[in-house]
C-alpha cells in the first residue's frame, strides 16, 4: 500500500512540473515577421543601437509579460536588464544599446506567463544574427 501511495505522489508531483514549463522560442531574422516582430539595427561603430517592434494591444504590456537583456562576453555575464516598453507613433518597441564586442553572446527575451496558469513562453533572439543579417541587407 505505500508503495501505491508513493507512486501515486510521485505522479501527482511530475504532473504539477509539467504544467510549470515555459517554453523557449528562438526568433531569427528569418521568423520575427511570422511572430509580426520587426527589427532595426544601428551600428555606430562600437555599439549598435537595437529596436524590437512588437505589436502589444492598447500600447502596454499584457499582464504577465516582461522583456529583459542579457549581455555576455562569452564566459561571464557582464549586465543583465528588465526593458521598458515605449512608444511612439502608434508602435510599440523595445530600444538598447549593446557593445559590438558582445553581440555573439547576448540576448533579448520576452516572456510572457500565462495566467493563473504555471506555464508559458519565452521568446528569445541572438544579437549577432539581427545585427549580421542587417550588415547584408545594406548595400
């Protein structure tokens, strides 16, 4: 009968971490239009200056979601921020600025929990491949 019942726990405890995950989304140049996500890289030579448009109804972030920075130099984190929403113009965007010499190992991400439900998404891009897939678009 104990054996039953700690079966039974352990069952009811790997249900409850199932409903806890979050899911992770990588957003590439190639996919942030499917998420109707656009975005604009300025390089000034040693940093460049990134703008994340993302659509958000009514201009403000829906409960539950958060946006951050996390800014690497391979081995060690260097700085890691929450983002503010701005906006201007009708759009919604998120705007840093990143040294060049830390784009291979730094990200954007945008979370977004569902509630009351644990669960949810993180959506994430590599700063590198939005500033490399720029410099190819420009003539």
């Amino acid at each position: 009968m104990k054996r039953i019942a700690s079966l039974f726990a352990c069952l009811l405890l790997s249900a409850s971490i199932a409903a806890a995950f979050i899911l992770d989304h990588e957003v590439t140049p190639d996919n942030a239009k499917d998420r109707k996500w656009s975005v604009s890289v300025l390089d000034t030579g040693e940093t460049s200056v990134f703008t994340f448009f993302i659509p958000f109804e009514g201009g403000v972030l829906p409960e539950g979601t958060a946006a951050g920075l996390s800014v690497s130099d391979g081995t060690q984190l260097v700085s890691r921020a929450m983002l503010q929403l701005q906006t201007a113009d009708d759009r919604t965007f998120f705007r840093f600025s990143v040294g060049n010499r830390f784009l291979a190992h730094s990200e954007f991400s945008l979370t977004k929990i569902h509630i009351p439900h644990p669960s949810g998404d993180t959506y994430w891009a590599n700063l590198k491949r939005f500033a490399e897939a720029r410099k190819k678009e420009s003539p």
